[in-house]
C-alpha cells in the first residue's frame, strides 16, 4: 500500500457488472432437460441436466428433483425475472409425452408458487429463429448455435440456448 498523501495515478476500479435485469431461464424439458441461464451480469451458462430415476425411485423422484434444481438455479442466479421453456406439441412417444407433460405441470406449479412469470415458445418458431427453417433438425440447431459462439454438448442445450437468445435478443422475441 502506498503511504498516506502519497502521489501517483488514480486508481482505476473495474465497472460493476450492470444488475439491473433479473436472469432469465430457458428450458428444453424432458428427461434431459437443455437449459440456458442469462445471469443478471448478461453472461450467458448452458448445459443439461438427466432427471431419469434410478431403479430405486419411484416414478416422481425425477420431479421432486427438477423442483430442487429450479430452487438451486433461483438461489445461484440471484433471483429469475422469467422462465421460458419449449413448447412442445407432438411427441415421438408415450412415455416421452407423459414425461414432458410432468416436468411442465411441476415447472407451471413452481412458477406460480415463486411468482416468476413463464411462457412457452412452440418449437417451430425457435428453429426458425436459430436456423430459418422451422422443421430444422437436431444437427442444423447444435450447429446453428456453435456458430453463434456455443459449445452445446446436444440437441437439448443447443434448443435451450436458442429459446434464450429468441427470448432476450431484440430480433427475436422479448428484449
């Protein structure tokens, strides 16, 4: 430390980081659940999370556990200003439809509960957005965000770094 009365530069302190949006999660639900989070700094995290139940589990573990990683994402975001998640309308199966379809009630519920406004985007209107074709399939997405700068481990991050970017930039949906 210099002595007090010391001359010399000005110290310069970095910017604070701008805090003054609240984070914003997007969420490809399922089994693998995709997310991407914007932090109140702006920076942008992605990855996915596995909710299959081991064989020890009953059938609602996978949502019980869901609802702890929302709370953890609320708690280490430092507060979400919304939730947008994949609409999804058509299902390649049963099973994948009654997962889906839990994973949205549990996330409906939860919002409700915590007062965090939701929405959902049909899956259409992301592809288009990422990639200009609304039918684009799960490798024209992965690549459609590696050219934006991401490094989506699979389709379910890519689709949730999509939804996000459609959701916070302003040619997409809401700024």
């Amino acid at each position: 430390m210099p002595a007090a009365g010391a001359s010399g530069p000005p110290v310069a302190t970095p910017p604070a980081p701008a805090l003054d949006r609240l984070a914003v999660l997007a969420l490809d639900l399922g089994t693998t659940t995709g997310w991407a989070l914007r932090g109140r700094d702006g920076g942008i995290t992605s990855g996915t999370m596995t909710f299959r139940p081991s064989r020890f589990e009953g059938g609602g573990m996978r949502f019980l556990r869901f609802r702890a990683w929302l709370a953890e994402a609320v708690m280490l975001s430092g507060g979400l200003g919304r939730v947008m998640f994949e609409e999804v309308r058509r299902h390649a199966g049963t099973d994948a439809a009654h997962a889906y379809g839990g994973f949205l009630a549990h996330l409906a519920a939860w919002c409700e509960e915590a007062g965090i406004p939701y929405a959902g985007v049909p899956v259409g209107t992301i592809k288009r957005f990422a990639t200009g074709r609304g039918n684009a399939d799960k490798a024209a997405m992965v690549a459609a965000m590696r050219a934006r700068g991401f490094a989506p481990a699979d389709d379910n991050e890519a689709d949730a770094i999509a939804l996000l970017l459609w959701a916070t930039e302003s040619s997409g949906g809401r700024a």
